[in-house]
C-alpha cells in the first residue's frame, strides 16, 4: 500500500484493522510538517 507521505510510512507494518484519519491543516509551516506527522505516528490509542 502506498500513500501520499510515502512507501516506508504506509507499509503493512504499520496498518492495522484501525482506521483512524488525520488533518494537518498547515499555512506557512511546510518546516513542521515532518514533526507533525512524526507525532502523529507515535500516538496510540487504547482499544473501545
């Protein structure tokens, strides 16, 4: 599976059953993005 931040970010390692979306609305940040999805791939959430 392939995705708009690239192949190592969306491999099946990192799927799951789970599907959780994301919005990073950014305007004149470009430099943040990285940081910003970094952190976004390290939470984790507790099952419902």
């Amino acid at each position: 599976m392939t995705g708009i931040v690239g192949d190592d970010l969306m491999s099946d390692d990192l799927m799951s059953d789970d599907l959780v979306s994301v919005i990073i609305p950014v305007f004149n940040r470009a430099h943040l993005i990285g940081d910003a999805v970094a952190s976004v791939l390290a939470q984790r959430r507790r099952p419902l």
